[in-house]
C-alpha cells in the first residue's frame, strides 16, 4: 500500500563543530587552488634566478640560497596541494583533522619561509618583500584560527629577527627591518584573527541560515504529508486519492494493464454512533481502515473518501480479481469486533467493484461513479455483500 514516509529530520551537529567542518572544507578548497599556482611561482624563481647574472661571491651565494630555498617549498607545495586534494575527495565531514594539519602546515611554512627569504635577501638588498607577500598573503587567503596565527606569526617573527640580526646589513637598515619585521607579523595577525572573526560570524549566520530553510522545508513536507492523510484512520484522504489515484490508472495504461476500483460503505454506521457514542464509531473505522491495509498489496492505494467510506486503488487487477479481494475484506470485516464501553460491536460493510480497461479514456471519476452505484445497489440487495459494476450495465447511469 503506498504511504507517504514521516520526514525525520537529522538532528544539527553543535555549532562549533559545524563551524569548524566548514572552515576545513573552505581551507581544503582554497589549498588545492592555491598550492599548485604557488608551486608554479616556486619553479619560475628557480628558473629566472638560477639564470641570473651576478658580479661576485654574496651574489652568487645569494643565488644559491634563493634557488635552493625556493625548490625546496615548491616540492613542499606539491605535496601539500596533493594531500588536500586526497583530503577533499573524503568530505569535509572525514576530513576535518587532516585540513586542520594542512592548513598550520602552510600557514607555518610560508611565513617562514618569507622571514628566511628576507634574510637572504639583504646580501643583495636591504627590503623585506617577501616577509610583506607572505604574512599578509596567509593572512588573507586562509581562514587561521586563533591558535595556528599565533604560532604561524610567532615563528615567522622569531626566524626574521633571527636573519636580520645575522645578517651583513648597516646598523640603521637592519633596525628598520627588525621594526618593519614586528610590524608585519603583529599586524598579519591582526588581519587574520580579524577576518576569521568576521568568518565566523558569516559562518555562523549562514549555518543558522541552513537550519532554518532545513527545518521549513521539513515542515512543509510534514504539512504535505498531513495534508494528503486522514487523521483518524492514517489512510490516504480523499484529495490524495484523486490525484494519486489517477497516477496509478495512467501508469496501469502505460503498461497495458487495467485497474480495479473498490468502494466500500460501513452498514449502520450511524446507529453504531447514537447507540455507542463516536468514539465507538471512530474505533470501528480504525479496524476497517486496519483490515483493508492487511488485504492490499504494496502499491495499491487505500484511502478514506469521508464518512464511512473507503476506496482502493488496485492497479493491474482486474474487476472480477478484486471482486474476489473485496469479499474477502468484507469476510475479514464481519468476522472482526470493536469494543467499547463493556460492548463488542460487530459491523459489515457494502461493496462495490469496477474497472477502467487498459484501453480505455474513461476518466477516474466516471469509473467512480459506476462503482458508486454498484456500492448502493450492494446496500439495497440487503448490505454486507459485493456487486460488480459490470453487472449494473443496463441501469440508467443518470
């Protein structure tokens, strides 16, 4: 019997944790973009200086620690870019620790890297490029918790004090370096917390965002779901079974196949109410709405049309096949008993039972009323019995 499922929605992972999922997904995304261009950047250098001319010794010595230095992190590069490419292949949800480490590894390494190419850098030229390019590039193009900016900015400051002091520049350059090295790190973590604050905060709101569509849309499925089933019975209602009715006839036809229509009518159903009360009756529906469910196949369509008045759909069968299936619901019926208030109450129903051919156009509705009127001359023949409505063809159908 087709039902419509009850929406289950997944219960939200806790705010932090999802915060944290997504920072690693974008980090992930970002270093398989990043890495490989960086990569790219790295062999260029080795290319351009290996290849440029130099007039003495700290020349050459400066072209030596630049080429080694710089395919040393295009090797490092690589790999990075490749394990958060395998990173990204498990999901985010898998891949949370191994974006963590990636990320510090590069949020470490190229600050470091940049401190130590400054320091290189004044055996030709007292600027400190590359510390600018680095500290301020992490900064901006990863999203750096707290924690890793702190030790990312910390040892880029420690590893460019370090060079500077060691190296050959005058006493005014080296000092204006070493205030220029403070200033780059204390404000490339500034930059950073800053902006992974704001992050947060868009993460926040945009997961916040996410919940509220999921849970409406969950709502709205739930309304959807109640809005096509009868609240008493559980069964399809009467606006489900007109247009989910009419899906299984069109998809019989397609097939070459017809579909039996059954109507059935609980006898003396208001005497059951003035004479036992309404909850009384209500229970008896339940069990005829029970009995109906036990005797149908999965993808037939049950349905409570109202009153006491139940419909089945039965695609592929035709009307004598579900006259049979009928009578046997009307025996499970009969045999059955409600009790309420000390009484057992028994109750039969009436029946009728039509058919829309494979080839025909009739509409669901029309094969309805036929079988309607075959149900109320199975009330007329004395109730609590089964008529075909092929055996009402020469009736007027007006």
């Amino acid at each position: 019997m087709t039902a419509a499922p009850s929406p289950r929605a997944r219960p939200p992972a806790p705010p932090a944790a999802r915060i944290q999922r997504a920072r690693a997904e974008v980090n992930l995304r970002r270093l398989g973009s990043l890495l490989w261009i960086a990569a790219v950047v790295h062999a260029v250098h080795v290319a351009w200086i290996g290849h440029a001319t130099v007039t003495d010794a700290t020349g050459a010595r400066w072209r030596q620690l630049i080429v080694a230095g710089h395919a040393t992190m295009g090797a490092v590069a690589l790999i990075l870019w490749i394990a958060a490419r395998l990173a990204l292949r498990r999901g985010p949800d898998r891949a949370v620790a191994a974006a963590t480490a990636l990320t510090a590894a590069a949020a470490i390494a190229y600050p470091v890297f940049g401190a130590w190419l400054a320091g290189v850098d004044q055996l030709v030229t007292s600027n400190v490029t590359p510390l600018i390019v680095t500290g301020f590039g992490i900064a901006i193009g990863l999203r750096l918790s707290t924690a890793v900016a702190t030790v990312a900015y910390t040892a880029q400051l420690a590893v460019a004090l370090t060079m500077l002091l060691a190296g050959p520049g005058r006493p005014e350059a080296v000092s204006s370096n070493l205030v220029n090295a403070v200033s780059i790190a204390a404000l490339g973590w500034a930059v950073a917390r800053v902006l992974e604050v704001g992050r947060v905060h868009e993460l926040a709101q945009r997961l916040t965002i996410e919940e509220q569509a999921a849970r409406l849309a969950d709502a709205n499925r739930e309304l959807a779901a109640l809005s096509a089933q009868d609240e008493l019975t559980g069964l399809a209602n009467r606006r489900a079974f007109v247009s989910r009715g009419a899906e299984l006839v069109r998809d019989a036809r397609d097939r070459g196949l017809p579909t039996a229509i059954v109507l059935a009518d609980a006898d003396h159903f208001k005497t059951i109410n003035d004479r036992h009360g309404h909850g009384a009756g209500d229970d008896v529906l339940r069990m005829i709405a029970r009995q109906a469910r036990a005797a149908v196949r999965t993808d037939d369509l049950v349905a409570r049309l109202g009153g006491e008045e139940f419909a089945l759909v039965l695609p592929g069968m035709t009307e004598a096949a579900a006259a049979d299936l009928a009578d046997a619901l009307r025996a499970a019926i009969a045999a059955d008993a409600v009790t309420s208030g000390g009484a057992t109450i028994h109750v039969t129903a009436s029946f009728g039972v039509g058919e829309l051919g494979a080839a025909d156009a009739e509409p669901l509705e029309a094969a309805l009323a036929r079988t309607d009127r075959a149900m109320y001359a199975a009330k007329r023949a004395g109730r609590d019995r089964v008529v075909r409505a092929s055996t009402l063809a020469t009736l007027d159908r007006g």
